[in-house]
C-alpha cells in the first residue's frame, strides 16, 4: 500500500516536472522566437513558433502577449498595436505570431490559413482585417471584401487596422475594376540558367546600358565563410551578365569577394564610372539593411563601407539605391524617421567622388503613403518614376507603380498602377526598362515555389526575375484648321512638321476638303507644327511623344487669321526724343515682331514709320524713315533675311484712322484733331499718328 502510494505520488511529481519543464522550454522557445521575429528573422522564428504550437501540452495558458519583450509587435511599416492588458492564450498568441511571420515573408496561402484560426479564435480582432488583407494578396477580392465588412463591425479593433481595412477595400474594387490585360504586353520568365539558377533571382539593374545588368541571386556556388554553417543558395550575392555579339545573355557572374561577403549582398546600381552603391544585411538582425559603397579598378574591388548617417541611420533600413546618369543623384528607400508610414523613397544629392552631400530629401506625396514604397528606378528620358508599394489602390501584395515628374509645378503627378500582366495579385517590383520603354525586366513571386511544401518554409525565396516586353509606342495626331474670325474649316492647308530632336526629316502634308489632317508620329519627338494658307497668317503648336510612357492620339486644331489689306500697328515702339534710337520697351514688343516673322517665313513686309504733322515735312519723313529703318536692323541683325524687309518713312502724310462718334471712319489729319474740345484726347489722337506699322507687301 505504501509502494502505491508512493508510486502515484512519483507519477504525480514526474508529471509536474515535465509539466513545468515543458511550460519552461515554451517560455524559453517563445523568447527566443521573440528575438527573431524583432530582428525580422521570420524563418528562425517561425521554426520556434511551430515548436511551441506542435506541442499541445498547456497551450490554453493564459499569458500576456508581451509578457516576453513584444514591442516588436509594433512595426515600422505595419503598426499594429495589441492590448497588452488583455490576456491570451499561448496557442493564440503563437498562431498569429505564426501567422504574422509568414505574411511577412509574403506567403499569403499559409497567412491566410493562420489569420483565419486567429480571427476566428477571438482574441485578435485585427486579425480579421490581416485575414481579409492576404485574401487581398491572393486575388480573392470578393472574399476580402466580405472579411473587411465584418471586421468593421467588431469591438476591440485599432484605428490603424480600420484605416488599412479602408485603403485595401479601395484597392479591392479598383482591382475588380480593372480593364482586361493588355495582351500586347510579354511578361515572361527570364532563363533559368542565367538570371533564375539559384533558389531566388531579383533586382536586376542596368549597367550602362540595356546590354549589361546586375541583379541579385541566391544560388549553389555563391560566398559563404564558413560552408557547414551556411548555405549560399540561401544567402543573396551580387551578379552579372551581358550580351554578346549576336544578342545572347552569357552566363552570370559573381562579382566575389570583397563586394560580396557572408553577408546578404543586393539591389546594385553602378554610376557611369567606378562605383557601386549596393544593400547589405544580415541574419543576425534583418531590420539592420544599410546601403554601402565600393570602388573598384579594371573589375577589382576595393573593400566596401557603409554610408554615413546622411543615408543609413542606426536601427533603420536604408535599401534600393538608384543613381541619375550624371551620378549627381540617388535614389532609396528608407523607413527613417519624419516619414509618411513604412518605407518611403528619398534622394540625396552626390559629390564628383560619389559620395552623399547635404540632407536626404523625402519625395513626398503622392509618391510616399502610409504603407511601403520601394525598389526606385527613374527613367530619366521620360521623367518617370516606377517604383513598388503596397499602398496606392495596389491590387495584391507589393505592385509597380509609376509616376511622372512635372517640371512646371516641381513635383511628381499622382502615381499610377501599371496594371496586368506588369503586376500580379503576388509581390511586383524592382522594375526597370530601356530608353525606349521597350524592353525590360521586373521581380515577383507569381510563380508557385517548389520548395515551399513543407509547412516550417517559407517563400520569401521565390524571388524570380522576369522579361517584359513592351508593345512599340504608337501615336497619333490629327485636326482641323480654321479661319479665326468665322470659325469655318479651310480646305487645302498645309501642316508642316519639324522635329526638333531631329530624329525626323522635316515635311509637310496638306489638310483635305474638310480641313482635315492627321499623321503617325513616332516616339521621343520634341515636333514643331506649323499650319499655313495663301491670304493668312499661319499658326504654330508644339507637341511632345517625348516623355509619355504610354500610346495616345493628340488632337491639335489650329485657328489661321487673315491677313488684313491695310497696315498692322505695332503697339508699343517708342524711340527716343527727335532720334531714331530705340528705348529698351521697344525690344520687348520687336522680339514678338522676330517671332511672328520666323512663323510667317513666307512673307515680305514694309516697316512703315509715321509722325505727326508738328515740325516740316522734310523733317517728319527724314526723321521717320530713319525710325523705319532702325526697326529694319535691328530684325536682321536677329535673322530674318533682308530680302523679306523694307523701310519706309511716310512722315505726316498717311494719318490713322479711328471711327468718330457717330461709327464713322475718320482720319486724324491736324484740322481733325484741333477741332475737338477734348484736350487730353488730342493728345492721345496725335500718338496714334506718331506710330509705327507694318504691310505685308508679299506672300510666297
């Protein structure tokens, strides 16, 4: 009886131990996953999670959830706060940590599955809006919908999760919304033994030029110190390739060691010369990514450093650099402080020597939001940003958006999503194209990833780099041509086109019947236009394919004005006192004249001088042609051929003509003038006389 009595106490008192030993060996698990998860080491600290979660034994404990250091719960680009008063369960503390981890490494399928045990579970109500979010990310819109509108519903919910809930619903309808794909668009997979060899391909980058890029990979082969404790197909180098002779992409290159280290190395871009701004990270601590700087000779590197504080700030990220073809400037992205939520694009001004000056200067919105934007690329001869983000009505995880700068207000317009196949309902970035916006490359995970079967891995390496090919840029311009006064069409005009770039040869095509014109225009034009008719003064436009990213027809009138039978006033021409020199203001309206006459190449003008009748006769038209002709020179000393001018002084002879009061053309000969009572309009009817104007004496 004793023997059994102790035999139960021993069994009761083994059961405690492991009780406790297991209960221990959970804290312990937790913390440590804790301590990933801060670090956003998600593989690490998923492996523990599922430690703690695979062991059923006391998991309806009530914990804290921050219990252990959880202020890693707060992200910088995700900040979803908890109630750290609430108590939880370790099983639901640890699936939404669980679930938390894989939607950080962007495996949406398996987020999903845990999101929804967690919202169902109740002890997380945001995990309702990031359930609906990854439904989001997998192109289930009309199920994501739903999960926002009962989320709405529920107490305990952030305002944060609730403002994010609004924006991704937004997202949903524009992505329900969208016009079908554009078939003329390729996007493809890239060769899997150059570019996708390894375990994961992304960042491609040109290298001065369509015909050379770097991109990242991690693949068998790569840097690694120490070969039992690492895995290079796990760790990303910094690669190259370019073409050869007949077009082809030779096999890539590792750039080794010192550029490359034990460490991650990615997202490269070389400036014009010698230097190479790439991101490093790693393991250790993943929230740690800072942009450094390497020097290299005949394709041999200096040892790299870190950018100062201008760039990396301690305990931020600093990732994604992106130099200007005049290395004066470079683009990143970064989570620092003093911006607008997550990850923000900046640019930072740089020294002959390439190395950052003066303060980093976020772009501001519309660029930035309050969510991520990454993975900068300008197209310098377009004055297009893309970049990705997870904001901006993105259609499912990250999405490549584009945004163009306009230089008259010095800023970028409203970004816009690019749409499919450039952006999947998968993570889209890092996407670069040539001058011509014809060929280029882009990253994403759309793929299904081979290695993600078993349910402790993770996807974030499923990383694979694609082609795109974009259509041929077709633009269209067409109108009509009209007579200013009557508005009415004029048949047989002619249009005449004049590159400024001077890709094109100068011609000319003649409106129909109707007044009609249209043409095919070709891309990266800076076109001059130019509309002419017998009888009337032409008409001129400028049009730009320059810049523009996308096909479009332009529609351009032109409004021709007839030319009148008597003389053109040029108002404003002043001289000095009994001289014929010209006052400064004179040039002002002269330079008006130049540019008139350089539209109407075709014709010939008389510059006509004219006075009052005070002083001779002989001195007015000495005096006014000699104001003529200082007119005459001054447009030929600026071009216009002296063939196309004459000077003629008419003195007091050829009074102007105003209509009196009764609307009746009268001319305002000195008898005129010095009948009226009016003393202040006698002066200003004796200026009218003292004028100068121009007759259009022939058009050819």
């Amino acid at each position: 009886m004793i023997k059994g009595i102790s035999g139960v106490l021993l069994f009761s008192l083994l059961f405690l131990g492991i009780n406790n030993s297991f209960a221990q060996s959970k804290k312990i698990w937790i913390y440590q996953a804790d301590n990933y998860y801060e670090k956003q080491n998600f593989a690490s600290a998923l492996r523990l999670y599922h430690m703690v979660l695979d062991d059923t034994l006391g998991l309806s404990t009530r914990v804290l959830p921050y219990e252990v250091d959880m202020s890693n719960q707060k992200f910088k680009n995700d900040s979803s706060a908890v109630d750290t008063t609430k108590n939880v369960s370790i099983g639901g503390y640890v699936r939404h940590q669980i679930a938390m981890c894989y939607r950080y490494s962007h495996d949406y399928t398996k987020a999903a599955q845990y999101f929804k045990e967690s919202a169902e579970a109740g002890e997380y109500p945001d995990d309702y809006y990031y359930y609906g979010n990854t439904l989001m990310y997998m192109g289930k819109y009309d199920s994501a919908l739903a999960t926002f509108e009962h989320f709405m519903t529920l107490d305990g919910t952030t305002d944060n999760a609730l403002e994010r809930a609004f924006q991704d619903m937004s997202g949903c309808v524009f992505a329900k919304n969208l016009e079908e794909s554009d078939e003329d668009i390729e996007v493809k997979l890239s060769d899997t033994i150059i570019f996708n060899k390894g375990t994961s391909s992304y960042a491609p980058m040109f290298w001065g030029g369509p015909d050379k890029l770097i991109f990242t990979s991690a693949r068998a082969g790569g840097i690694v110190l120490d070969p039992l404790e690492q895995d290079s197909r796990y760790l990303s180098d910094l690669y190259w390739t370019e073409k050869d002779e007949e077009g082809n992409w030779m096999s890539a290159k590792n750039f080794g060691r010192p550029l490359n280290s034990a460490r991650h190395e990615a997202s490269g871009a070389f400036n014009d010369g010698n230097i190479i701004y790439y991101t490093r990270w790693s393991d250790v601590d993943r929230k740690e990514k800072h942009i450094y700087l390497a020097r290299m000779i005949s394709m041999k590197f200096f040892e790299s450093f870190q950018l100062d504080s201008a760039v990396n700030l301690p305990g931020y990220q600093s990732i994604n650099p992106f130099i200007t073809s005049d290395n004066k400037w470079m683009y990143f992205s970064s989570d620092r402080p003093g911006g607008y939520g997550g990850l923000d694009i900046y640019k930072i001004e740089l020294d002959e020597f390439g190395n950052p000056m003066g303060d980093a200067i976020n772009l501001g919105k519309p660029v930035n939001s309050e969510f991520d934007e990454k993975t900068p690329f300008y197209h310098e001869v377009s004055n297009t940003l893309f970049f990705s983000s997870d904001g901006h009505e993105s259609i499912g995880g990250l999405d490549i958006f584009k945004s163009t700068y306009d230089k008259d207000v010095s800023s970028f317009r409203k970004p816009e999503n690019m749409g499919e196949p450039i952006n999947s309902t998968h993570d889209d970035s890092y996407y670069v194209i040539d001058d011509n916006l014809r060929y280029g490359f882009l990253t994403s995970n759309r793929s299904d990833c081979s290695e993600c079967d078993s349910l402790y891995s993770l996807c974030s390496h499923c990383y694979k780099i694609y082609d795109v090919v974009q259509p041929e840029l077709e633009f269209k311009i067409s109108g009509y041509v009209y007579d200013l006064a009557t508005n009415e069409v004029i048949p047989g005009a002619t249009v005449a086109f004049k590159d400024v770039s001077y890709q094109w040869e100068h011609f000319e095509i003649t409106a129909d019947e109707n007044g009609y014109y249209e043409h095919d225009l070709i891309p990266n034009l800076q076109l001059f236009m130019r509309a002419s008719m017998i009888d009337y003064f032409a008409d001129k436009a400028i049009v730009f394919t320059q810049g523009e990213t996308e096909s479009r027809s332009y529609r351009q009138d032109f409004y021709l004005e007839q030319i009148p039978e008597g003389e053109i006033t040029i108002e404003g021409i002043e001289y000095d006192f009994d001289k014929a020199t010209l006052r400064p203001e004179s040039i002002v309206i002269l330079n008006k004249l130049l540019d008139f006459l350089e539209l109407n190449n075709n014709l010939k003008i008389e510059i006509r001088s004219h006075t009052d009748e005070r002083g001779s006769a002989e001195y007015n038209e000495r005096l006014s042609q000699e104001r003529a002709q200082s007119v005459v020179d001054y447009l030929i000393e600026n071009g216009i051929p002296m063939d196309r001018l004459v000077a003629k002084g008419y003195g007091e002879n050829m009074p102007a003509e105003v209509p009196d009061t009764s609307g009746n053309i009268v001319a305002l000969t000195p008898e005129y003038i010095y009948s009226l009572d009016d003393k202040e309009l006698q002066k200003e009817y004796h200026q009218r006389n003292r004028r100068t104007a121009f007759f259009v004496l022939e058009q050819k």
